[in-house]
C-alpha cells in the first residue's frame, strides 16, 4: 500500500532531474506529456507491454509503476523485468478477492523474485516488511521511518507549517535534506521509498534533496479545495480502515478547530473492513458523518447499517446515503477554522450503483457545495 503516492514522487523526483519519464498507476498513464485514463491499476498483460513498447519507442528511459496483488495473481507482469521493486507496508484491503491476509501478502510477495527484479526496496517498520526482508528471494535494501538500523532511513524530521524538514541517511553514508511539503506521517514513508530508489539511479542527492518542495500530492490524496472559505477542505482517497485511521491521526495532528469527516465503503467489496471504518472515523473525527460510496450492486442502506452497527452516533453523527447531501451537511455545519474531510472516493470521477456509473467527482462536489454555502 502506499504504492500510488511512492510511484508519483518517484515520477517527479525523475523528471525534475531530467529524465524522460512514464508513469503507470491508479490515477492514469503518462507517456512523458501525455496523459492516459486508467483502467486498471496494472494494466492487463497486452495493454501493459503495448504501453511498455510505445515508451520505448519515445526513448522514455524510466517507468514507475504500480504492481497490484490482483494483477500478479492474474500473471498480468509476467515477462516484465523490473530494475527495482519496492513494499511499504500491507493494511487490510482486497480480502474480497484474497480471502485472508496471509493469502494477500503472499500475493504481494510474489514480486520480490527472480522473474521480476534483481534487486528490492523493503520499509522493515512494517511487520509484513520484515518478513518480507527476511524471506525476500533477491537481494533487499532495508528502509524505514522508525529504525535506524535500516540502510536508508531518516535522521531528522521536523514539522513545518507546510509538511516537513527532513534529512535523510542512505546506503554509503549519502546524506540527502530538504523541505517535503506533503503532509502526513504516511507520506513520509512514501518519500523515503522514492528517495531510495531514485538514488539507485544515480541522482545526484543535490539535485534529490532540491526537488523535494516541488513535489506536489497526488490527484485526490489529501487534496486541497480552496475557493476561499474560511475552513479547510480536504478530499482523499483512503478506503481502508489503516489509511482512514492515519489520515485522520495525520490531520489530527495539524488542525485547530474541529475535524468534520465523510466516509462511505464501497459495495461487492470486502465486508469485514466495513465496521472497523466506521468505528475509526467515529474515534479520529468530531463529526461523522456516513455515507454510500460505490454500491455497486449492493443496497448503500444495507452498507451503511453494517459501518455504524453497534456505534453511538449521537449528536455528532450522520447518515446520509446520498453523497451529495453528506457533502452539503459537511459544509453546512463547518464554522471558521474547522476542517472537512471527504473519504475515498479521492480522484475518481463517477458513482457506480446497479452497473450505472454516473458522474461524480468529491472534488468537484466539495467545491459547488462551498459555493452554495458561500452564496446563502
């Protein structure tokens, strides 16, 4: 996990020190300018070495790509040599197709081989880190936010009012510092891994530690709507009970007035993660407020009733199975210096309920709402 926001760091971290670049992930497909929508996080094996071969016909010279659990058990990368592949960390997700953890991390694993790279980056903070680290069947590099004892790891971390101040220890003694104006304990570990592996290519650590202001988030990840409001809107992709968790710890952290979040779970997924949402958003917010999130062919009251059961929502929780309208309560009960989350759905732009998808866009939805509540 992490995958996503480490693969988009990696990206920028190359292209600010000029490299032809391609990026492969969940929020789309870049052949050096152009852009692609995605329909899979790893593309099927035909589409991926068509992409593949196209960015070698435009002499792009490094890929980063995100590898799915899904798409290494439907054998979507076989053929695919990596120069490097990286884990973070594993949180509860996907059990509707793995069926345990054990079975998803296993799946995972499957990457850290011969037929696929030469070579691994493992944050060993995570225990499915370490025991991957310890069982990796190619040669690993230890990383890790916490432990020093890592190969690459971090020696300072001081808070900014925009992110982070960080110097980072690497492999060789390499010292690598600068300004990282994300936010989010997350984040960092995102970083780190992009870091790490950008310097595996040679970057010059200067031209590394210069480019860390400029690295900006991915679409939907804790992403800023600014339209002048007098409280902070955020909207981001977290839909599993470990990013749910962090992301509110993360804004917790940073904010001042009350913290109003929006959260729904998505249907014909894993059912077990559904409570364990609902009780990290009533423990990490001030204002809860539920909602559908993809229904897809199941009923969102029947969603909604198994992520608030045996919660006590009180004044200070909502249920409204409209989106829209869980948005517009969000807005509505903001005051000056409070902050509003919008959970899970991130950059994605439709709702799909019953095989119809229709536009839908958190972002776009947060912002009209401002505006309406600006107006009145």
């Amino acid at each position: 996990n992490g995958k996503t926001t480490t693969t988009i760091i990696l990206n920028q971290i190359l292209k600010i020190a000029g490299k032809s670049t391609g990026l492969i992930g969940t929020n789309g497909i870049e052949i050096g300018p152009e852009k692609l929508v995605a329909s899979y996080t790893t593309p099927e094996a035909s589409e991926l070495q068509s992409l593949l071969a196209t960015m070698n016909e435009r002499h792009i010279s490094h890929v980063s790509m995100e590898v799915s659990s899904h798409a290494l058990e439907a054998k979507r990368v076989i053929g695919t040599k990596f120069a490097v592949v990286g884990f973070t960390n594993l949180t509860q997700d996907h059990l509707d197709f793995h069926g345990d953890m054990a079975s998803y991390f296993a799946a995972k694993s499957k990457l850290f081989a011969n037929e696929y790279s030469d070579l691994g980056f493992v944050n060993i903070d995570d225990a499915y880190g370490r025991e991957l680290f310890n069982n990796s069947q190619i040669p690993v590099i230890s990383l890790a936010r916490e432990n020093t004892s890592a190969q690459w790891h971090f020696e300072r971390i001081e808070s900014t009012s925009r992110g982070y101040a960080v110097a980072i220890r690497g492999t060789g003694g390499i010292l690598i510092e600068g300004d990282f104006n994300l936010i989010g304990e997350h984040n960092l570990d995102n970083l780190l891994m992009a870091v790490a592996i950008a310097s595996q290519f040679e970057v010059d650590p200067l031209v590394i530690g210069n480019s860390l202001s400029l690295v900006q988030a991915a679409d939907g990840r804790l992403e800023s709507i600014d339209i002048g409001q007098k409280f902070m809107a955020l909207v981001d992709y977290a839909h599993t009970p470990d990013a749910v968790t962090r992301t509110l710890a993360t804004l917790r952290k940073s904010v001042s007035g009350r913290l109003i979040a929006v959260l729904g779970c998505g249907g014909d997924r894993d059912k077990t993660k559904r409570p364990i949402m609902g009780q990290e958003l009533v423990a990490g917010s001030d204002v809860s407020i539920f909602t559908s999130d993809n229904p897809r062919s199941e009923s969102a009251d029947q969603i909604l009733s198994q992520m608030i059961d045996g919660l006590v929502l009180g004044s200070k929780g909502f249920v409204f199975p409209d989106r829209k309208q869980a948005i517009d309560q969000a807005v509505k009960l903001a005051k000056d210096g409070d902050t509003v989350l919008v959970l899970g759905k991130g950059h994605e732009s439709g709702q799909d309920f019953k095989g119809l998808i229709t536009p839908f866009d958190d972002r776009i939805e947060l912002a009209e709402s401002i505006k309406r509540g600006m107006k009145s």
